[in-house]
C-alpha cells in the first residue's frame, strides 16, 4: 500500500510509457481476445451440462464438441466458396 501512495504521490507514473492502442483495453485484439475467453466459458458450461444434466459421459461431450467443429467449419468452408463462387 505505502509503494502505491509512493508512486502516486512521487509522480512517478509519468516516467512509464502508456499502453499502445493495439493493446488497449477496447481494441480489436482485445475484444477477439475476450470473446474467445467467453466462448470458451460457454462451452466449459455447455459440458457441464452434458455431463452433470444429461448423463453423457465426458468422452461423449468431447465427440458432440468436435463433431460441432467439424460441421461449423464445413459450412463456413461451403459459404466461403460459394461467396468467392459467386454463388450467393
């Protein structure tokens, strides 16, 4: 406590260079960063709930989790041809 009063009262956070704004609190990097942390929050939730509420086993979570990948990259790879395609 008495080095955090030192450093306010000494101004001695005028002589640390701030934070570039690629790495600020609200920038693009951050933002991606944080909603990977929560996605993967809802996805430690959604296993728990397979495997407390529904009964599947944890190997049978895992195989729901990466049949779910799988098929979401499928479709995003399927609408990325069709976009680059022309087709939509």
């Amino acid at each position: 406590k008495s080095d955090f009063i030192n450093f306010i009262s000494d101004q001695e956070w005028k002589s640390i260079e701030p934070v570039s704004s690629w790495f600020g609190p609200s920038s693009f990097l951050m933002s991606s960063m944080s909603a990977l942390f929560q996605l993967s929050m809802w996805i430690r939730h959604c296993h728990g709930y397979l495997t407390e509420n529904v009964g599947i086993p944890a190997w049978g979570s895992y195989a729901v989790f990466a049949l779910a990948t799988l098929f979401s990259g499928l479709i995003l790879g399927l609408v990325s041809e069709a976009l680059e395609a022309g087709w939509l």
